[in-house]
C-alpha cells in the first residue's frame, strides 16, 4: 500500500499510491492510504509519481486521486493500465501524463528523473529527485537482473554518475536474503527444461504482471511443440496492455480457451492466474472442475512459478490437495525453486548498488520490522547513516542533521466498500453504552505454521489518548491465544481473537478504547524456518 509524501517549501508530492487486499477481514475487501493525516496538516500534492505499474503501487490512484486532480506521470506500461483504471471509475484520463524512462521533469523546487531498474514487471523505475541542494534517490522495487527477457539489465554506469547521493530511500524486501535473487533468463532455461520432460497438458500459474515470465513460458512452450493460452482476465489484460507497446511481440500465437478441448493435451500449455489460491481465479476453477473448456486429467502438470505471498500459505495447500486428488503433478517453490525468480534485491545487490551510488544516509522501506532491520545492518557495514526503521503515518525530517522523526501519526484503515473509500469502524464491542476514552491501534505480524499462527517480530501498538498498557503481559497474552486457536484464514483468526482482546483489554484498561485490529500475514524467518524443520 505504498504510498509516500515528499515536501520542500511547502511544496508537496506523492510517489505511488498503491492498495492491499485486507486479508484478515470478511471477503477480503481492498484497503488504500488514509488521507486525513495529510489533510490535516494541510498538506496538497502537486503532482503524483509512479515507479511501476504493480497494484501495491498504483491500485489506490483511481480511488484517491480525485481528492487531488494534479497531474500524474508514469512510465507507458503503468499509464496504460491507470487509463483502465480510470476508464472503469469513468474518470477522464487527461491527468496522465507518459514519461519515458531517463526523462527528467520538474515540479515546483523538485527536479526528478526516472532511472531504469530491472523488477518482475517491465519498465519500474527508480526516482532520482533535487530539491534545495538535497539528493534523495527513491529505489521503488528493484533487482539486478543481468538477463531480464524484456527490457535492458540495469545500467552501473548510469547511477555511478549518481554518486554521492545524501539519502536513499530503499526497498528492504528481501535484505535478509544472502547473495543475489536469481535471473529471469534463468527461470526461462529452467522452463524449458521441464516442459521438455511433461507428459500430458501443462498448466503454468504466475503473477500476470511478470510479462518477462508469461513470455518465458510461451517461448518455452513453442521449443517444445506445445500451443499457449491465457487463462484469467487479469492475465489477458496485462497482456493485451503490453502488446500494445510492443513488448509480446515474440509471444507465440495465442490459442482461445474455447479451442482447447480439439487439441492433444501434450500439445497445450495454459498460463493461468491463481498461484496464490485465490477462491475466484482460473487456477481454482481448473482444481474445482468448473472451467468451461478444460478438465484436467490424470498425468496432467501444474507449475507454480510464483512465490507464495505470506498469509496464503493455507489457501495454496488446499488447492494443490485439490490438484492432487486429480492425479495432477505439482512443480512448485519447494520441490522446484528453479521455476521462480524473486523481483527484490537480496544482500549482495543492495551491496552493490550502495557501492555505486555512495549514500550517506539510508530510510529502509518495504518488507516488515525484520527486512528493515537487516537492511540497516547493510548500511552499517557500507558506513552509512541508517537511524530509522519507520513505520506507517511517521512525519520524517532530512537535513544536513540526517534523518529524525518529527511525528507520529496512528492510520486508522480505510477499506473501499460499496465503490467509496470509507474509514473501517474497528472492533465491535458488544456494550455500546460505554463511553470509550481514546483510541488503540494494533498491528498484529503473524506466520502459519503446521499447527497454527505465531507472533513474529515487532508488536505495533499505538495507544492514543487511552489510559496505559502493559505491552509486555499483553504480547504474553496475545501468545498464548495464538497458540490455542485454530483458523485457516487470517479472517477466521480474527473473528476468533476479536472478542477475546476486547474482554482482556476491558479487564486491564482503566477505560475501554477504540480497538482498531489489524492481523498481517508475515513470512516465516530463516532461522525459525530451520528450527521448526530440526523438530519435525
């Protein structure tokens, strides 16, 4: 849900403006930015920035750029799939504005120019922005992917020319990651080989915004005898936007899904969504049998070639129980991880583009408490000014002081319902009688497990105008709940926990506050990782 403020002068812009899918409450709805703390504070973009075209990136434009009507720049991928966007909003499109990457603009004291980064969706680009002396580089998403099919590998000589830079606002999802992240050139040889080796039809599942991985699997397809087919709409969307920009121009012929059932099943690979379970996807109609064209049989394959997104850990072992009662074989990031590439940076990138760059000072952003944590280690050992491991809602000061926090500021969630943005009303509490005295703010990090959920890292707890806590008895607490309740969903945790943590607080608070609850899917650490595998 990435979406960050940049002011100098009282001269305000926004990078990204991206949304989440609220995992932990009833039908998932989406959750974007709260705006009131800017409004508060009086603060009005100027102009809106986007690095790349991910839904975590520009999902929310539509829904809250109407409260700003300033201009919008983004590179052409993006600014295709935000014109669709708007097109479904009925908003005009007029605000867009396409920047190619290496262009430089201006907006008011601020001098940005887009710089070429290799990520799993073509075109992401990091900021380089000027104002009043200061050199701040916002990375977006990145890696360095010395072979990414579509698009250039990145450019050393182009952000050494960038150095020194005085901060460097960085991507920490995978900084406790050793060594490098992989290539797409890899995954491409590695599909091919495996296609070679299937019998029976083959169903590859990955994120539709990975075009670099959708056109390794149609090339990979085509060198073994095999015809393609989209299977998803967001799949055949994606696509269709790049096509148009030329960037699937060696995707083989595409065959209709209606076509299907005349062609032998060893001469078919289908690129479906739902590599993450989702219940309404084409991957789950396929493992359900309700697909209109295709039944998949016994000896049949089904490729995971994404990673699973924390949280969906369960919902992913129950569709491939389902595609295992078919008799389908499964290929996936345990038994495969060839088949699959990460788009973030691990250790020795990071390394190596801090070595091009020479910042002084590092804002780690992205990943959870853990990755920004292992990011500020990074920066420590490059002798880099690393302060701060901010959290949502923080107001963050830069100066020839560095970086210090100014403020805090609780965001309270916001969910779309009903085609509006509107505040999500916290817990439920069944005494609506009582007169609540301040406000509590609860993000609860949690990871599945064989058994059940675990706490991971940092409790974030924000207490506002409400009567003190013992943090300490209540992560206790909060644990050994986690320990006694069985739920396969984050949703289903939280209504297990939710009544739970409102007798406990009204049994410890002088005065019961607002409870706002939010439960986030964490991935599971390394070292936790090994630990729970030596005891099993």
């Amino acid at each position: 849900m990435n979406l960050t403020l940049y002011g100098y002068d009282d001269h305000w812009i926004v990078v990204d403006c991206g949304m989440m899918i609220r995992q932990d409450l009833p039908n998932s709805p989406l959750q974007v930015p709260n705006l009131d703390t800017p409004k508060a504070l009086g603060i009005v973009p100027k102009a809106l920035f986007i690095t790349h075209g991910h839904e975590d990136h520009i999902g929310a434009v539509a829904w809250l750029w109407p409260m700003w009507n300033c201009p919008i720049y983004a590179t052409p991928l993006a600014a295709g799939l935000l014109r669709l966007k708007f097109a479904e909003h009925q908003l005009s499109s007029a605000a867009i504005h396409v920047i190619e990457p290496g262009e430089a603009l201006e907006s008011g004291p601020f001098t940005l120019r887009y710089l070429s980064l290799t990520h799993s969706i073509p075109e992401s680009c990091a900021i380089m922005m000027m104002a009043g002396g200061y050199r701040v580089l916002h990375t977006g998403d990145w890696k360095l992917d010395p072979e990414p099919l579509i698009g250039s590998p990145v450019s050393a000589a182009q952000f050494r020319a960038l150095a020194p830079v005085d901060l460097v606002v960085g991507d920490s999802t995978n900084a406790p990651m050793p060594g490098h992240s992989g290539s797409e050139g890899d995954v491409a040889r590695a599909l091919v080989k495996t296609l070679a080796n299937c019998q029976g039809r083959v169903v590859v599942s990955c994120f539709a915004s990975n075009l670099a991985r959708v056109l390794a699997i149609g090339r990979a397809a085509h060198q073994c005898g095999r015809r393609i087919s989209l299977m998803g709409r967001s799949m055949e969307r994606m696509v269709s936007v790049a096509r148009g920009l030329g960037y699937m121009d060696d995707l083989p012929p595409l065959v209709p899904n209606h076509d299907l059932g005349y062609l032998p099943p060893d001469e078919v690979v289908i690129i479906a969504t739902g590599s993450q379970g989702e219940a309404r996807a084409a991957l789950q109609r396929l493992a359900q049998g309700r697909h209109p064209f295709v039944d998949l049989q016994p000896g049949d394959n089904v490729i995971f070639s994404a990673k699973a997104i924390p949280g969906n850990e369960r919902p992913i072992e129950q569709l491939k129980k389902r595609l295992a009662q078919l008799g389908v074989r499964i290929y996936d990031e345990i038994n495969h991880p060839e088949l699959h590439a990460t788009g973030h940076p691990a250790h020795d990138e990071l390394t190596k583009l801090y070595q091009w760059v020479k910042p002084k000072h590092l804002m780690p952003v992205h990943g959870e408490a853990r990755h920004q944590q292992a990011h500020q280690a990074i920066a420590r050992q490059l002798g880099i000014s690393a302060p701060l491991s901010p959290v949502n809602g923080d107001l963050i000061s830069f100066d020839n002081q560095g970086l210090r926090c100014e403020a805090r500021y609780p965001q309270p969630p916001c969910i779309v319902s009903q085609n509006s943005v509107v505040p999500h009303p916290g817990l439920e509490v069944k005494d609506a009688g009582t007169a609540h005295r301040g406000s509590l703010y609860l993000a609860l990090p949690v990871t599945a497990t064989d058994t059940g959920w675990v706490r991971i890292g940092r409790l974030m707890l924000d207490a506002t105008g409400a009567s003190p806590l013992d943090e300490d008895s209540f992560s206790d607490w909060l644990d050994d709940q986690l320990d006694e309740i069985a739920a396969d969903t984050l949703a289903d945790l939280r209504q297990a926990l939710q009544p739970r943590l409102v007798h406990w607080l009204a049994e410890h608070m002088q005065h019961l506050p607002d409870v706002h609850l939010q439960i986030m899917a964490a991935e599971m650490p390394e070292a936790l990782t090994l630990e729970n595998a030596a005891n099993r």
